[in-house]
C-alpha cells in the first residue's frame, strides 16, 4: 500500500506543484483518522463506518486487535485491507501508465 501511495504521490508531485506544502496538513489529518495511537473501541459505534473509508484505518484496527489483544485478524477486516490495497495499487499502476510519457517532459 504504501508503494501505491507513494508512486501516485509522486505522479502527483510532478503536476501539483503547490501539493508539497499542503501535503503535511493532509498527513497529519490523516494520521489522526487513522486508529494509529488509539484503538477503535475508542469511536463511539455510529461513526466506526469512517474506519472503512480510511485507507488505512481498517488495517490499523486489525494490527491492534492482534499486538494488542492477541487475537487474531477477523475475515472481514482482512477482506477490507485487501479491497483497500488492490485499489490502491491498480489506481496508481493505471495513473502510471497514463501520465507515465508525459512525466519527464513536465519535471
């Protein structure tokens, strides 16, 4: 996941100059919607549907549910982390290879 968000990052970069200075806003938003430092019992039931949305967020819950429970992973998280990474990934291969000709003509 993390090489998906950092080629479409980069591509990003490229054509959206400005992006650099408001990349560590979104980072840091991002760092606190993600179950990072606290658990996800900690948001109250009807707002756990935003763990979903969050990239990142059901993979956190399931890495705290197994260091810090010792339990092991649930189907569906795994099901969600992995949706999440073929996404990802597919999203940045496709913006790669489409912007990929052009990307050295615009640096």
């Amino acid at each position: 996941m993390a090489y998906g968000i950092g080629l479409a990052l980069a591509i990003a970069f490229v054509y959206l100059r400005d992006l650099r200075h408001t990349m560590s806003i979104l980072m840091q938003i991002w760092f606190y919607a993600s179950p990072v430092v606290y658990d996800e019992s900690l948001i109250p039931p009807k707002y756990r549907f935003i763990l979903i949305l969050n990239p990142l967020g059901a993979f956190f819950s399931e890495v705290h549910r197994v260091i810090l429970r010792g339990e092991l992973p649930t189907l569906s998280g795994t099901a969600v982390c992995l949706v999440w990474l073929s996404i990802v990934l597919l999203g940045a291969a496709l913006l790669q290879r489409k912007l990929g000709q052009s990307l050295v003509e615009n640096i």
